[in-house]
C-alpha cells in the first residue's frame, strides 16, 4: 500500500482550517469560490511564477461525489475578485454542498503538491497520487440526521482529481486523491475534546470533563451551541443559529465607506482594525489618524446582544451548566463586548481563550488529536521483515 497522510480538515463556512502529517503544515483559505472557464487572463508567466499559490487557487475538480462533476473553480483569495463569488448559505446542509467538497478537495491537493510532500506520494510526470487519513466534521444538526453517513462514502469510495489550472508554481499538475479512511466528527463534540484532551487524548483537564458545560461555537455565518453532559454531547440539547459575526463586519465596512470615503478591501481588514493590539478602532483617512470607534462599538454591541440572548435562552433550558466556553473566530471579536454584557447582566460563568488562535483552530485541533489517536490504536505492529517474493 502506498503512503498514507493525516489531514485534520474544518470546513467552516467562514475559512477551511487544516493540520497536515505530524503538525508541520496548516492551512487557512477562505471558503469562497466562483465558477470560471479555462483560461483565466494572466499578465505574463513570470508574474505567474512568483506569486503566491494561495492567491491564485484555480482548478478543475473530476469526482464522481459532486453533482457537478469537471467544473472549473477559482477558490480562497482568487474567487474573492469575483462577481459569482458565492460563499455557504447558513441554511444549506454543508453535507451535501458541491462547495464543500472543492474546498476540501482544493485543501488537500494544496498538501498533496508541495515539493515537501513529494517524498510521500508518488509523482509521475505531472501527476500526483495522494492518499489521506482524513479526521472532518459536520454540524451536529447533520450527524443528528444521520447525513455524516453519505458524506463519509461518497469520499471513500473514489478517486477525486484536483487539476491546477492557472495557479502559480502548480499549473499543469494534477493531483488524485484517494482516502485511506475518512472518520467524520460531530462539531460540538469536537470542540469538547479539544478542551479536555492532549494530543495523545490524555485528559489535560481533569476538573472539567465531568462538568456540564456549554460550548458556544461563534462563526462567519453561524452559532453553534453544544451541552455537554455525562461527557457526550447532549444531541437534543443542542442548537444552531443563523447568526454570525460576516454579516456586522461587512456592515462596518460598509459604514466606514459611507461615512468616511475609506474602502477597506475585505472583512479581514475589519477584523485587524478591531482587535489589533495598537491604534485599535482607527484608521487613516486622507492621511489623518481617525476614530471609527462610534461605528463598531455600536455594530459589534448589537451582535453581542443577540448572541448574549443565545447562550440565555439555552442556559434557562441547561439550568445545571455550570461553565459556557466562548470559541471561534466571533468569540474573539465579541470577547469584551460579551464580557461587560454578562457583568451588568446574569453573570454566567463564562470562559474565553486568550489565544485567539487557539479560539480559531479548536475544531481542527480537535480533528487532529481524534485521527491521530485514530491511527494509533488502528497501526499494525510493523513486521519485522517483508517476506521476500521471487
Ligand atoms: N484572528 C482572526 N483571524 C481571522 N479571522 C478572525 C479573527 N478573529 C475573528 N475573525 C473573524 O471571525 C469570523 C469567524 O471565524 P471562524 O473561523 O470561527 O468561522 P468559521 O468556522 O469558518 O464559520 P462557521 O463556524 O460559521 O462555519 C470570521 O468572520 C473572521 O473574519
Ligand atoms: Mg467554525
């Protein structure tokens, strides 16, 4: 059997986060993509050679798991520029997105192409036959309803093909992905072993893991509330909201472009001004330093208040929780703004991570720590000699 290679993947709906072999690579691409044709305009091959593969992501996906098969993607930063861009809707079953997969899909073959892995997986010519031990999630709602099932054997069971079209450094090259296994993990849950468990999935957090705990998951497009009990997550307890932090940090850009003429070219831009740790809430205009406090101050508040109205609303149906973890990327935004709510409100006892790393890349550390011990406890011992054939 060929190599195989660990991948920890967290499709968010916001950014795909993914952990690679033994921690020595990670990725973060936005989840967006556009539908393109071939030929994409470049200005020259040279410019092609030295940018950035990552901003240029630009495929053709083959695999019989999409219902669109042989479609032509650009993805991450590219897709941005975009008109077709589109991103996950909140309501739509993430299981059964053709966007999904193309993430997931384009991720890998990302991994799968590097100069670093090619001592792993075989290359002939331009082609690359990658094989992955693949630890994912899905929201809990789905693995509820039985759809991690279907997701799970339409990875399986073929060969996936990521063919790099106009992208730096890769074009010509195809990559064919197949699954040595693929283990799908409730969100939620995911998210609870991260918090009391290492790498070896030793319990780092003895005081914790027998207590009832809320894990408010605060995302792009979504809020995700587990209750965990008896060290499993509650399935019927927990939630799902259409509520996320994309929806104000566009409206603060779109504010600081009305009220001061400042385009910032993304709403990650909105995000570095909010929490970067000097000259926070300000920007340039016109060449003076100036406050754009009033606009987010009253933006963010607003969605803290209706995520504080959230984790109310299932506290009073948990009245025995006895801690609510903060978590995602909306939890690092919201974090003082949530924190002062509480203090002149019910005064939960609610939790926050100062990294705010560890806060973004919890589901995938967790996927992480789950595959790995996965693959631990699957290993045959190595024999000792391959029997000679002749
Ligand atoms: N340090 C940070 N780096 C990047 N993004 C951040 C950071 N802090 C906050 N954000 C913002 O937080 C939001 C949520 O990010 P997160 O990665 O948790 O979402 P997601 O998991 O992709 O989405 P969902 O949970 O809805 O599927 C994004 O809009 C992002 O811009
Ligand atoms: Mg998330």
């Amino acid at each position: 059997m060929s190599n195989t290679r660990i991948a920890a993947v967290d499709v968010g709906n916001d950014s795909i986060k993914a952990l690679f072999g033994e921690l020595e690579y990670e990725l973060n691409i936005p989840n967006i993509v556009a539908r393109d044709t071939e030929d994409r305009p470049v200005i020259g091959i040279e410019e092609l050679d030295s940018k950035n593969p990552l901003d240029g992501i630009h495929i053709k996906v083959h695999s019989p798991a999409l219902k669109e098969n042989n479609a032509i993607y650009r993805v991450g930063n590219l897709a941005t520029k975009s008109s077709n861009a589109t991103e996950l809707d909140p309501g739509s079953a993430k299981s059964e997105e053709d966007q999904t997969l193309v993430m997931l899909f384009a991720t890998l073959a990302l991994d799968a192409v590097k100069e670093e892995t090619a001592e792993i997986f075989p290359r002939a010519k331009n082609v690359i036959d990658a094989n992955y031990t693949l630890g994912t999630g899905l929201p809990l709602r789905e693995v509820k309803e039985g759809k991690d099932a279907g997701y799970r054997s339409k990875l399986v069971g073929s060969v996936h093909q990521v063919e790099f079209l106009v992208t730096p450094k890769y074009q010509g090259l195809k990559v064919n992905i197949k699954f040595n296994e693929v283990k799908i993990y409730p969100e939620g849950f995911a998210a609870y072993i991260n918090l009391v468990m290492d790498n070896q999935l030793k319990i780092i957090n003895k005081d914790l893991i027998d207590k009832r705990i809320l894990i408010q998951d605060i995302g792009g497009l979504s809020t995700d509330i587990a209750v965990i009990k008896n060290r499993n997550v509650d399935d019927d307890k927990a939630q799902g909201f259409n509520l996320g932090v994309s929806e104000s940090l566009e409206a603060i850009r779109e504010e600081i472009r009305t009220k001061h003429g400042v385009e910032l070219d993304s709403r990650r831009d909105v995000v570095e001004i909010i929490t970067r740790k000097n000259d926070r809430n300000h920007i340039m205009v016109k060449g003076s330093r100036t406050s754009v406090h009033d606009i987010t101050d009253r933006i963010l508040l607003e969605l803290a208040k209706k995520e504080y109205r959230l984790l109310r609303n299932v506290w009073q149906k948990n009245s025995q929780t006895e801690i609510c973890y903060f978590v995602g990327g909306g939890a690092n935004v919201l974090k003082e703004y949530l924190k002062t709510l509480n203090n002149n409100l019910d005064g939960y006892n609610i939790e926050f991570f100062e990294d705010e790393k560890e806060s973004i890349w919890m589901m995938a550390n967790a996927y992480y720590k789950l595959i790995t011990d996965f693959v631990r406890k699957t290993e045959k011992p190595k024999a000792v000699k391959e029997p000679v054939k002749n």
